[in-house]
C-alpha cells in the first residue's frame, strides 16, 4: 500500500500545479477544509477549478468564494449549489 501520509501541508500541496482541478468537500462551513482552502492559497498556484458542493453563503461558510477569489487562486468553479 502506498503512504498517502505528508509531514506538512506544503508536501500535500505539492503536486497541485496551475490549471489544476481541485475537489473541496464540506457543505458550506460544516466539514469546510479550511486548512486546504489555506494551503491553496499559501501554495501559489492560480487558474485552478474549483469543484465543491456549494461557494458558500453567507459567511463564514463563503471560505471558498471570499479567500480563493481575490488571491486569483480560482478561474472556474462547478458549485451545484451557489
């Protein structure tokens, strides 16, 4: 079995490269990855599409839409729910 198991959150975002596609569980801010939303961001890569179940509204649950959006972090996203 291969070990899926990184030593920070850089080493998780390593592989994530501009133009990316990124799935984000969570359902507005129950289970909202925060720390990957926050590793997204940290790690630079812009031009990503974002899938996720929902952007989040109202806040604090608008994580994904208010944190990733300004950063230029997301191009696209597919939110079957705002």
């Amino acid at each position: 079995m291969i070990n899926k198991i990184v030593q920070s959150m850089a080493d998780a975002m390593a592989g994530i490269k501009d133009g990316s596609t990124v799935l984000i569980g969570g359902f507005g801010a129950v289970g909202q990855p925060d720390q990957l939303i926050e590793g997204l961001i940290a790690q630079g890569a812009t031009d990503l599409t974002c899938v996720a179940n929902n952007a989040g509204t109202p806040a604090p649950a608008a994580r994904i839409r208010s944190a990733m959006v300004p950063w230029g972090t997301i191009s696209s996203s597919i939110l079957p729910w705002r």
